[in-house]
C-alpha cells in the first residue's frame, strides 16, 4: 500500500468532514452510525494512524503526531462529534501497540498494524459498571483453555460497537494480580450470546448519541491476549498523553462549530444586545479562549516532552467543565431559539458533557491528577 503523509491526511479528511457538515443539523439528531461514513474516513487514510510509518502509517512517536491526530479529530467533530469521538478510539487503543518498545510484542503488533491497513477499525470495551472507569478495577475473568482465552464478565460503554472490527477490553486472569489486555475480534461475532457476547443495553446517551457505545456480558468469549506482559502499565506513559487529549479534540470540534454558529447570529444583533447579553458572550469567549489555550499548552508539553501526561489529564478536566459552562452560557445570548431541537445548542451541551465522563471520568480524574503533581 503506499503511504500518505499527516499534510495527504489531513486534506483528505478536511474533504470528508466538509461534506459531512452539509448535513451537520440532520447529524445531530442521530442515534446510529452509519458504516458509510467510517468508509469514507478510511479511504481518506484516517486508519494510518493506527500503524506505524514504518508500515506505511502515520505514528512516529507521540511528540511527533499528537498534533496532527488531534487536528483530524477534531475537524471530523466539528461535522460530527459521534462519528469523530469514535474514530479517536482507534488510535487511543492501537496506541497501546505503537507504544510499546518490547521485542515480544512484534509480532503480533505487526499483525495488527496490517489489519489497520486493510481497512479495520479498533475500539475499546474496557469499561465495567462499578469500576468507576478505573480498569485495574476489571472484575472480568480470563479462563486458559488450551491454546486460548476465554473472557466472563460485564462491559459497557463499547463505543463504536457495529463498525469496529477489534475491541481491546481487560480482564483478570484467575492466578493473576493485574488486570491485562485481551482482544476481541468483532467480527462475524452475534451480539445474541451465542458466540460468548450478549448486548444487555443499547447505547442510550443524551449525548453522543449515535456512538452505539453498548452494553455488553461476556461469557465464555474468545479473545486474544496481548503478547507482553502487563502492556497497559508499559503503555500508559505514552497512551496517558494521547488519549485524553484526543477526547479534548474530539470536544474542542463541537465548541468551534458552537462558537461559529453562535458568532453569526449574534454578531448579526451585536449593536442591540442588552448589558447582560453582552457581560455572558464576552465570558462565553472568554471561556472558549481558556479552552484552547489549555488545549494548546498541553499539545506543547506533550510536543517537548515536558511532563505531557499531567497537561493531558489537567487540559481534559479543564476543558471539560469550561465547555460545559460555555455552552449553557452560550445558549442565553443567543436565545430561547437555542433551546429548540431545529438547532444544534442543545445537542452540543450534551456531546460537551461526555470528556468529563470519558477516561479517566470525573473522580478517578481527579485523583490522577494529585498523584501525576505530587507522586511521579
Ligand atoms: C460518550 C462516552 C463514550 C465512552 N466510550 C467508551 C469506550 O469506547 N470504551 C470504554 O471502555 N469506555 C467508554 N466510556 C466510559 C468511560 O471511559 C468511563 O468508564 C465511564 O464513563 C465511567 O462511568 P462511571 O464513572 O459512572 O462508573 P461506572 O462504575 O461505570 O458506573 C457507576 C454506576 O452506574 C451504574 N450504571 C452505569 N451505566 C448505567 C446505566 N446505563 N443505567 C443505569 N446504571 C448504570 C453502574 O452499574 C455503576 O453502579 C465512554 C463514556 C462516555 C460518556
């Protein structure tokens, strides 16, 4: 296959997303994804970044890409937030491969680049009810049966379930402490238990509504283990910088349309607003400002590899409540027309509320970040 450069990439997706956002209004009101879409992202190349340059792919180190991977999803998010919170699953969870400098794993992440380039999509089912989002608390059990492993547990959240071809999920192997990465292919496999994966509830999120993130019981279900031992321990110092500023994008998306949106009309009235009117844009702006430049000084520590995990994880909980907060704000300048489900305000405040849920969400963040200042 021949290989693409970020700059091919980033053209290309800007053309997808372009044409994505002609029916950004009637996107908003989705509840499913639409397997067309994810086509056309591949064929734009959006799937390299799953595999190193080495192969073809776009990854070099994580200084090297974030920003560049955080500019795709981010232009996709501005069309569509599903579609783009999706899509940066990909990377986060083939980031844990790319990450890795062990010689044992080679092979196997060799086979997994491949199947990047042939046009497979990688997700993550990680998450269990009661974990609180923190995967050293998985309670699903891993079971050896000859030459395979076999997952019993419960998962939810397993964002882009449909159209990934690979979920990356964690459980417990019976004579183990640590949790370890194990990898089910999706594929051919029923979601009615009779292949190991039951759905026990369809994605019903207020917001991000069309990421079909299901709920899942394993039982019995064939998986793959990862080939070195405890991967998401070894992975974590680069897998920690990218992913949560990938969520960031995917959110800085939807605050660039919201902005731009609400700047038209508001702009269009700005001689008439009332003093309260103008007093909650200038701090919506005010606000929105913050939020990039949180955003933009976490890409730049992660660029100099100057303790880019704690910027990551403090640029993610401090988008997220500034994006909250700009949105709601946002929606009484420009009027009760906001409220309306005919614009996309509403939908908005809910897709922004998703990065403080996203991993690692609200408390579990927290506590992350004393233990990234004071204990690293
Ligand atoms: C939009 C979005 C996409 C996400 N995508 C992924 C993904 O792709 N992969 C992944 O691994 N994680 C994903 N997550 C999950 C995220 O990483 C955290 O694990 C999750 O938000 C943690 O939830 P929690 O803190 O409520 O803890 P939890 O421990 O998960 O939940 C707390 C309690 O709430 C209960 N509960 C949870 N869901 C429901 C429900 N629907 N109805 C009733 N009770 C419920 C649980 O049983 C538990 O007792 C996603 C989250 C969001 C918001």
């Amino acid at each position: 296959m021949s290989s693409m450069s970020m700059a091919d990439v980033r053209d290309a997706i800007a053309a997808v997303a372009h044409e994505f956002g002609k029916d950004r209004n009637e996107r908003a009101a989705r509840t499913a994804l639409d397997r067309n879409d994810f086509e056309h992202l591949a064929d734009a190349g959006f799937l390299r970044v799953g595999v190193p340059a080495t192969m073809g792919g776009l990854w070099t180190n994580v200084a090297g890409i974030v920003r560049g991977y955080c500019e795709l999803v981010r232009e996709i998010a501005r069309a569509d937030p599903s579609v783009a919170l999706v899509a940066s699953m990909h990377p986060a969870v083939l980031a844990f491969w790319l990450a890795a400098d062990d010689g044992s794993l080679r092979p196997q992440a060799e086979r997994f680049f491949e199947t990047a380039l042939a046009g497979h999509w990688w997700g993550t089912v990680i998450s269990e009810p009661g974990s609180g989002g923190d995967p050293m608390r998985t309670r699903t059990r891993a079971r050896r049966e000859n030459d395979r492993w076999l997952l019993t547990g419960t998962k939810h959240f397993g964002s882009g379930s449909g159209v990934t071809s690979f979920m990356i999920t964690m459980a417990r192997a019976d004579d183990e402490p640590e949790p370890d990465v194990f990898v089910i292919d999706m594929r051919e496999r029923k979601w009615d238990g009779s292949t190991g994966l039951r759905m026990t509830r369809a994605w019903d999120g207020h917001g991000m509504m069309a990421t079909q993130s299901h709920a899942f019981e394993l039982r019995d279900c064939a998986a793959e283990r990862s080939a070195a031992a405890n991967l998401y321990a070894a992975s974590a110092p680069i897998v920690g910088q990218l992913t949560p500023l990938l969520f960031t994008a995917v959110i800085m998306g939807v605050l660039d349309s919201a902005a731009e949106l609400a700047r038209g009309t508001i702009g269009a009235r700005v001689a008439g607003l009332r003093a309260y009117e103008r007093v909650a844009w200038t701090e919506t702006s005010n606000e929105l400002w913050l939020a990039e430049q949180a955003f933009e000084g976490a890409l730049r520590s992660v660029e100099s590899n100057h303790r880019g995990a704690l910027a990551a994880a403090r640029a993610k909980l401090t988008v997220a409540g500034l994006a909250e907060s700009a949105l709601a704000r946002l929606g009484r300048v420009v009027g009760g027309a906001s409220y309306s489900r005919g614009q996309p305000f509403g939908q908005w405040g809910q897709d922004v509320r998703a990065l403080g849920f996203l991993r690692p969400p609200w408390g579990y963040a927290f506590d992350q970040l004393i233990a990234l200042e004071f204990v690293d």
